[in-house]
C-alpha cells in the first residue's frame, strides 16, 4: 500500500540504502525504519511496529548520522527535519 507524497523531495544522485536505524538514546537499542523520501533539509521514514519515538534522536543512514527532529506523523511514517 504506497502513498503520495506529502511535500516533493529533491532526490541525492547515486545508490541509496533503504533502510536506516533510529538512536533515541545511547544505551537504547537501535530501531529499525525505511527510508522513504530525503532530501538536505529532511526525509520522511516508515517504521514497524508500535513504536514510540521522542521528539529528537539521530537517524544512522548509511555512513551519515543526523541530528533529526520530527516535523509530523501519519501512522507508521514520520517526517523529520535536520
């Protein structure tokens, strides 16, 4: 079940991982999540389950580690500022 996109994304050039993990906290356990969209300012990720993130974490996506803030939910998918 694919949605449309809430905001259009500028997509980086070259091979993008799918997946990413959530860091809430450094002795928390890392959360498994699709990325869906990104772009410099943002991305919009989807996660499993019945999860419930704080307001801030850091997004491991590939080599990159950003500082994420959530801008809005809808179900399963979350959008988030850098």
């Amino acid at each position: 079940m694919t949605q449309p996109r809430r905001f259009a994304r500028v997509r980086p050039t070259g091979l993008m991982a799918k997946t990413a993990r959530i860091l809430t906290d450094p002795k928390a356990t890392l959360i498994d999540c699709t990325v869906i969209d990104y772009s410099a300012g943002g991305a919009c990720l989807e996660v499993g389950g019945q999860v419930t993130l704080p307001k801030r974490f850091e997004l491991l996506y590939g080599p990159t580690r950003k500082k994420c803030r959530v801008v809005w939910t809808s179900g399963r998918r979350i959008g988030v500022a850098f």
